[in-house]
C-alpha cells in the first residue's frame, strides 16, 4: 500500500472548479532572474499559483532573502489586484509564529508584489506526501497550523482557502498558514462589496499609494477550493471562523486517512454530489484504515463534528476544535500531563500526558507563544504607534505587567507540573491551561489594538487573574468540558479587551456546546457560559437577554453546587436589574439570594467583594447612602493589594467609596479616599488615561462643595484636557467630564459658557448614550438653573417639567434626583411669582431629601433655605428665620465656617431680620458674610455685589459710605446682565431713597 499523502494542490482533482474571471495577463508571465522588481533583485521561480509566481528574492537594503509573491496580471486588473492587496493587509493585523508574516507589498513595472520570509521546508502538501508519517506526527503538524487560523480568528479573520498547499514549514519544522488573499471579516460573505482603505506603501517599496478593499468579487463567483470548501461558502454564504473550521477538518482528515470524508465511488458521482453527501452527512467509512493506523476513535469523532453541514453543530470556535483533537489524542486516565509531541515531531505539544518528570515540566515551553519576549516587543511597538498622547505609557506598563505575569504562570506550572497528587496536579493545570488560553487571547487583542479600545489595554491584562488563583484547583470540574473551559477564559479575555461584538459570538457558541447532551453532568461549565453570554448582552446594552442568561447561569450554578458561581451571577444580576432596568424591588430579592448564598460560602473575598459592590450600586439607586458606604467599605476591605488586578480592583474600590461619601457630605474624607484613587491609578496607568481624568474631575467637585473655586477649575480642565486628548470629542466620559465644568462655570456666574457645556451635555448624552438616559434628568435641571439665574424663569419651567417627568417615571417618584429638580422648579415657580406652587416643590422636595440624606445633609439645607425665601415673600418673618437659621447652621456645620454657601444664607438671614426690626443683628449677619467672602478665591463677582449692596443697606446712617458701596454693586449688577436685574433694582431704589 502507498502510505504517501496525495492531495490536491488546488485545481481540485476530480471536482471540477469554478471558471475564474478573465483578466489581462502580461506580456511576459514569468520574469527572467536578475530582474528588479522596485528594490528587490529577483532569482529563481519557486512556486506558481494560479494568481502569482512566486521567487526567491535579494532585499539589498536590508541584505536578506526573501520570496516575492508576484501577480501575474497587470496592477489595474480589478478584482485579483485587490486580492493581493487584501492578503497583504489581512497579514498586517497579525503577528503569530503560525502565520508566514508579511515584509512589505508594492507596485513594480505594473506588478503588484508582496515580500514574505522565504521558508525553506516546503508545504504541508509536499511534507505529507514525501514519506509516509505516522498519524501523532500528522496530528501535530495540523495542530500546530490550526494555531495560526486561531490568531488570524482571534482578530476577525477568516482565511476562506485553508488547504495544505497554504502551510509552509519553516526551518525549524514549523508550520506557518500562508495565502491570505482570500481572507475576509468575520460574517461578510465573499460577494460583499466595501468602501475602499488607503494604504501607503511608498515608504518600504518606493511604489504608488493604492486603494485597498476589503473585499469585491464577482457576482456568482465563489473563490477558495472546492473539495475542502464548507457548504456555506460554497453557496456563497456569509464567512466565520467555523467555515474555516471545516477546510481545516477536512484536510486533516484527508491526510490521516488517505481520502476525502465525503469520497464518492466514481468522479462523475464527486462532481455531481460533493455538496449533496456533505449535507447529508454521508462521511466515508473509515474503519479498517483507522484501525489499522491505531488512530483513536475519540479523535474520528472529533472530526466528525467540526465536518458538520450546519455550522452551527460544528466546534464553537478552532481554539476549542484544537484542544479536542489533542484530548482525543490522549491515553484514557491520562489527562492533563505533559508528554509533548516533539518525542514524535519536535514541533508542538500535542496534550499533557501522564506526570512527565525533568524538562516536560518546563513553564517556558509549557507558555509557548502565548506571550514571549518577542511577542512583548510587538505589541509595545503596536501600542506606541497608535496616536493616542498615553499610548507610550500604557506599552510599557502593559508589557511590563504581562511579563511579570507570564514568569508568575510559569513559575506556577513547574512547582504544580511536579506536585505527587495526580489529582491535584491535574486540577491546578487545568486551570493554568484555561489562563494561558486567556494570556494568548489578551496578546492577539493586544497585537491589533486601536486608539479606541486603547483604555482596555491594562484591564485586559487585569482581567488574567492571578497564576496562585490555581493553587486550589477545581478538581470538580468535568475532564469532558476541559476544551469548553479554555472556550470560556478566551471569551473573558475578549470581554476584557472590549471586544464586545466577537464575546457575544463566541460566547452564544459556548452557551451551544454546553447546553448540548455531551456535557449534560458538567452544570458548572453550564454556569460558567451563561454567565458570560448574559455579561456580553450587558455589554452591548440587550438587559433583558442578560437578565434571561444570567437567571439560567444562577439555576445551573446551584444545580452543580458552585456558590461561587452563583453568587457571582446573582451579582450581575442584582446590578442589571436594578441600576441598568431599574427594577429595585427584584433587585432587592436577588441581594437576600445572594447574602443566603455568601453565607456558605467560606470567606471567598473575590465573590464577596462582587456581590457587596453590586449591593452598593444597588443601595446608591435607593438613595441608601449609609447602606451604599458600609457595602464600599466591604469592597475595599476585600480588595487584596500588591498586584496589577488588585490594584485596579482597589482604585475602583475607592472611587466608588468617594462617591458615595461625596453625595453625603464627607467631602474631606471623599477627598481622601479620591486622591487614594488618583495615586493607584496614576501608577498603574500613567498620567494621561481616562480613568485617571475620572478621578480628577471627582476632586474638582470634592474642591467646588468645599468653597475653592479655583482649584476644583484646576482640575475639572485637566480632566477634560486628558479625556479629549485619550478619547476625543465624542465618548460618554466627555458628557459627564463637560457637565462638571458647568456646574463650576454656574457656581462662579459664568452663565454662557455654563449653558454652552449643559447644551452640549444634553447633545453627547441623547447621541452617545440614549434620548432617554436617566441622566438627561439632571443636565436639565442644571440648564434649567441657568435661565432662573438669568432672569428667565418662564424659559425654566418646560426644562423642569420634562426632567421631573423622565426622572420619576425612570428613577420613581421619591428619588434623589427627582428633589433635585423639584427644588429647582421651586425656584422657578418663585421667580415667577407662583409661591404657593413653589412652596410646594420645595416641601415634597424636602421630605424626599430628608428621607434620602437626613434632616442634617448639606442639600436637605438647600431646600430648607429656599422655603425660607418663599416664606418671606408670602410675610410670614418668623417662618423665613427660622429656615435661614436652621440652614445657616446646618452649613456651618457641614461646610465649615468659611464656606462660600454660607455667605447667601447669611445675607437671607440679614434680611429677614432688618424686616423683623432687628438691625443690630442684621449688620452683624452682614458683617460676617462680608469677612467669609473677602477670604474666598473665585466667588461670583454677583454674590460678592449683594453683599456691598447689604452692606449699604444696614449702615445708611452714613450715607456717604452707603453710597459709594450700593453704586459698586450696581455697576457689578449692570456688567453681569439680566441674571442680575432683581438685584439691580434694589440697588437703584436704595440710591433713590439715599438721594443719589
């Protein structure tokens, strides 16, 4: 028998191929050796394709070998130009020891090239066919192969024309995939037509800058090769990774045994019927020749579903076909060793095998390409070219962390790959295998990273765990859904990395796999992917579905025992339900579950710190504050310091904390607990990076509630200054960045540039977030405070109507939010003359407060200030003091004695009195305001008028003096406009009354 591996290299043998379209050859196909070819010297040709001939090639500039892939048409031919131009660019966005990288493309003597390695060892196809292998050897050389499918997969790839021909092997044996021209984005079917891309090649090739598009074929016309092509490309159908999948299956298994899976009897029968016998799933019977090859049953079982006709019973994705094929391949009772597959081919590990004493234990070789110096160097290259001012600084703290954590792995690996307890040993490196599945997906995010995911850089590298994590191992866990594990921390790592869009995918796939019958014992791989997809549904704003997955995540967690699990799920949900759905009540239930949950739990500080941050979140949406600061307080308690995740965990932790303590008025220890915050992440992040202008624009609020204007200016510019510079105009964090300078600008009586930063608020949220956020409530509300300011009060009220209305209708009738522009609308309705209507906003807002925050918080002293003026214009003196008193001395309190609210109570109280009769009191209220404010940096200049204009009015027995200072405040009055006009005319009344 001729054991030597006959396949095709691409007419297709027996199956007749598509007709391809016609296009204007050259002259002269094959150039003459000597030839230049833009600054390549041209030698022998060494391959011939029906696109391209491809020579060995000098690059004197760079004094190397290389092969020039040449097509041989002329650089205006349309379609098989783009497909050139498409490999070169697909082969850019990948960096993987399994994929032939690409040196440079070009126009030359109307030629398109592109300059690639010139790898000495042939194709896979020659390889096979040069001698008889035996099938490990097969195996792994496949394997190894797979793993470049899986790279190019991993960043939105699809090679649409795997075969053997399209691996080349390189000096070391290694097998690298090649002939990228026909890869596509993931989902876009070969007929789809793109807006074209711009790619300058002038600076490597000294050529012309073309236009490259991502794909335009014919209509009718599908490309790849036949005999390995799946059902849906064939039909010219949309691509994914699995169609990938099933050229991949088919050719392995072509290779193991000697023919086709879907042969038929004659070569007319393969013609006519390929496609009708793939759909019907008529594999051929290979029996004896697998029996005979002593080719594992488990591993035809394998192929057989990754040769499924519909795609959606195929493997979730190639990560997972490959650790199958390599489980299939293990000796029963053997699972997780070491045994590697260089003891037949020196190429690739093809499983862990048996306890492997010496150097199988080795964590560098164990790690592999998952990250390695080279690897690193890449990807701090591609992180410093991005455009992005902190893009420097995230390369270096990126690879810096990757690698400390890469020695951590392999560190880990050695001391649990030589542990006695085959248990345990098997345990700890399963869960080591599902983390560097997670390190090789997080560097291929890494490696094609843009200015826009730049923030998820570190987080993804966070998001890793810790090795240790694995020192307890889960020997629980089913063996069977090991590949489904490694499936799961991939999809965490594409979460991790923000790519929202593939994590969905891949994990709706997982969610497939580990519903399915195979896996029905294993409700902890069950909990684990539903988990994930209802976390990817939140991602991409669809609450409800993850509402649905993650109540499936919780029942399977409990059916398999893990609390854990199900504690992490119950916080998810509590989170969803009631922040992003505001359902609180439900949420409510769901934070009893959990706390029951917990309390089985032995002390899990990861788990409990979830639940008690959701709790908190949960606690903040009921106006809880007391509840919200003990959960926080929790978090951080639980939060462990001294690594990179730990200290991003804690940075947050701390945040949040100052958050709350902020809304209750602690604004020293907000300010504490902020500036903790700013220095964790400052040294995990560098400078420049959006988290960072979060926490400055929370100290510049911490800075404007304690009275210092200047310095809250200070930071709130540097915030917006970093977020514009990291995200640009047009992201979320620039709404609430722009809304915080505003409400500085108010304070401060800048009323334009005020209104011009809520307007432009309003405009980011109702494009970026959504015309209905609950946010929108409030920046009407501030909006609203600029007209009453001005003057307009008529202008305030529709603003206010409409926030009160989104805000209970969203939030409910009695949240925090909806006092807030209550107590606005009281205003409002003040100005206008409507007391009693404004006197009832202000009590309903009262009441909401006074529940909320306390009888004692800062803003319950607003509204009791408020009601102090409606009372003194409705007559009512002894009512109106004693709401400025009891404001005056809840400020005093809270604020401090030099804070810059205090001076308009003062200046209420003041007046309050002086109508009561009581002058010597009101000068001495006067005075007071006066010395607060002359000790105060950037006080509005119309605060500053009304307290000379006080000042004149309690001192007009010297008439001089009261003059003078009731003219200063009325040119004051006059430079600010119409928000000063109330204000104005009491001045020129006063001056009146003291004949001047």
């Amino acid at each position: 028998m001729d054991d030597r591996h006959d396949l095709p290299t691409g007419d297709a043998g027996a199956i007749e191929a598509p007709t391809v379209p016609s296009l204007e050859p050259l002259a002269s196909d094959v150039l003459r050796p000597g030839t230049r070819l833009g600054r390549y010297v041209l030698g022998d040709v060494i391959g011939i394709g029906g696109m391209a001939t491809v020579h060995a090639a000098w690059d004197p500039e760079l004094a190397r070998q290389v092969a020039l892939k040449v097509l041989r048409v002329r650089a205006d031919a349309g379609d098989m130009r783009r497909d050139l131009l498409r490999e070169a660019q697909a082969l850019a966005l990948l960096s993987d020891p399994h994929v032939v990288p690409i040196y440079d493309v070009g126009i030359g003597d109307d030629r398109l090239f592109i300059a690639m390695p010139e790898l000495p060892g042939g194709t896979l196809a020659a390889w096979l066919q040069a001698e008889s292998r035996p099938w490990p050897a097969i195996v792994a050389m496949f394997v190894a192969a797979g793993r470049g499918l899986a790279a190019a997969h991993a960043v939105g790839l699809v090679h649409g024309d795997f075969k053997p021909t399209n691996v080349l092997i390189d000096a070391d044996a290694l097998p690298r995939v090649v002939d990228f021209g026909l890869a596509r984005r993931r989902g876009e079917p070969p007929a789809a037509a793109r807006d074209s891309q711009e790619i300058d090649i002038r600076a490597s090739s000294g050529a012309l800058a073309v236009p490259l598009s991502d794909v335009r074929t014919q209509d009718g016309f599908v490309r790849g090769t036949p005999v390995f092509m799946a059902p849906e490309q064939a039909r010219g159908g949309a691509l994914e990774a699995r169609t990938d999948q099933f050229s991949f299956c088919v050719a392995l298994f072509w290779a193991l045994f000697d023919q086709h899976p879907f042969a038929a009897e004659d070569e007319a029968d393969a013609r006519r019927r390929l496609q009708q016998r793939i759909a019907a799933g008529a594999i051929a019977d290979v029996t004896a020749a697998r029996a005979a090859k002593g080719i594992p049953r488990r591993l035809l079982r394998v192929l057989r579903r990754g040769l499924a006709a519909d795609v959606e019973r195929r493997w979730p994705s190639m990560s997972v076909l490959l650790e199958r094929i390599t489980a299939s391949c293990e000796p029963r009772g053997q699972l997780w060793s070491a045994t590697a597959a260089a003891a037949v081919l020196g190429v690739v590990a093809i499983a862990w095998v048996g306890r492997a004493p010496g150097p199988t234990c080795d964590g560098a070789t164990a790690l592999g390409d998952a990250w390695s110096p080279e690897r690193g160097a890449f990807v701090a290259t591609r992180l410093r070219g991005l455009s992005t001012p902190y893009a420097g600084e995230t390369a270096a703290l990126v690879v810096r962390d990757a690698d400390a954590w890469a020695q951590a792995w392999r560190e880990a690996y050695e001391h649990h790959c030589a542990a006695e307890d085959d248990g345990a040993r098997a345990a700890a490196l399963a869960c080591l295998a599902e983390q560097r599945a997670a390190l090789r997906t997080t560097a291929a995010m890494l490696e094609r990273i843009d200015e826009r995911r730049l923030p998820h850089a570190m987080r993804s590298v966070e998001a890793l765990g810790r090795p240790s994590d694995c020192d307890a191992g889960r020997s629980e866990l089913e063996p069977a859904s090991a590949s489904l594990r490694v499936a799961a921390a991939e999809i965490g790592a594409m979460d991790a990395a923000g790519e929202y869009d593939a994590a969905l995918a891949a994990a709706r796939a997982l969610v497939a796999e580990a519903d399915a019958p195979a896996h029905a014992g294993d409700d902890g791989i069950g909990a684990v992917a539903h988990r994930l997809l209802g976390g990817a549904y939140e991602r991409v704003g669809a609450f409800a579905e993850a509402e649905r997955e993650l109540d499936r995540a919780v029942f399977r967690a409990t059916q398999a025992g893990r609390d854990d699990l199900a504690a992490e799920a119950m916080a998810d949900l509590i989170k969803i339900i009631g922040v992003d759905l505001g359902r609180i009540d439900d949420a409510a239930e769901w934070s009893r579950h959990a706390d029951a949950t917990l309390a089985r739990l032995d002390g899990d500080d990861r788990v409990i710190a979830a639940v008690r941050n959701a709790q908190a979140l949960l606690a903040l949406q009921r106006g809880e504050l007391d509840v919200a600061l003990a959960m926080f307080e929790q978090v951080i308690e639980r939060s462990p310091r001294g690594d990179v995740a730990a200290d991003g965990r804690r940075a947050t932790a701390f945040n949040n904390y100052a958050n709350v303590l902020l809304d209750a008025g602690r604004w020293n220890d907000a300010r504490d607990a902020y500036e903790h915050a700013l220095a964790l992440r400052e040294a995990r992040l560098g400078p420049h990076h959006p988290d960072v202008a979060a926490t400055l624009s929370n100290l510049g609020l911490v800075a404007q509630r304690q009275g210092d204007n200047l310095q809250a200016r200070v930071f709130h510019t540097r915030a917006l200054q970093v977020a514009r510079e990291s995200l640009g105009e047009d992201h979320p964090m620039m709404a609430e960045l722009t809304n915080n300078l505003a409400v500085l600008d108010y304070a401060q009586g800048n009323l334009e540039p005020a209104q011009a930063g809520f307007e432009r608020t309003l405009v980011l949220i109702r494009r970026l977030l959504s015309p209905d956020h609950p946010a929108i409530g409030k920046v009407l509300g501030n909006l609203a405070l600029v007209h009453n300011e001005r003057g307009e009060p008529a202008a305030a009220l529709p603003l206010l109507d409409e926030a009160i209305a989104l805000q209970e209708r969203l939030l409910g009738a009695d949240h925090a939010d909806v006092a807030q522009s209550l107590n606005a609308r009281g205003s409002a309705l003040r100005r206008l003359g409507r007391l009693d209507e404004a006197r009832a906003d202000y009590e309903r807002a009262l009441r909401i407060r006074t529940a909320a925050l306390g009888a004692e918080h800062s803003e319950t002293a607003g509204v009791i200030d408020n009601l102090g003026l409606v009372a003194f214009a409705q007559g009512h003196l002894d009512e109106a003091a004693e709401d400025h008193g009891r404001a005056l001395a809840i400020w005093s309190k809270q604020l401090g004695e030099r804070h810059a609210k205090l001076v308009g109570v003062l200046l209420h109280l003041a007046t309050t009195v002086r109508a009561q009769g009581d002058l010597v009191r009101a000068r001495g209220l006067v005075a007071r305001a006066q010395a607060i404010a002359s000790s105060l940096d950037g006080l509005d200049p119309v605060e500053a008028a009304r307290v000379e204009l006080a000042l004149a009015e309690v001192n007009t027995d010297d008439v001089p003096a009261a003059r003078r200072l009731a003219r200063r405040a009325l040119d004051a009055f006059g430079a600010a406009g119409s928000r000063a006009d109330v204000d104005a005319e009491r001045a020129r009344a006063l001056l009146h009354r003291l004949g001047g």
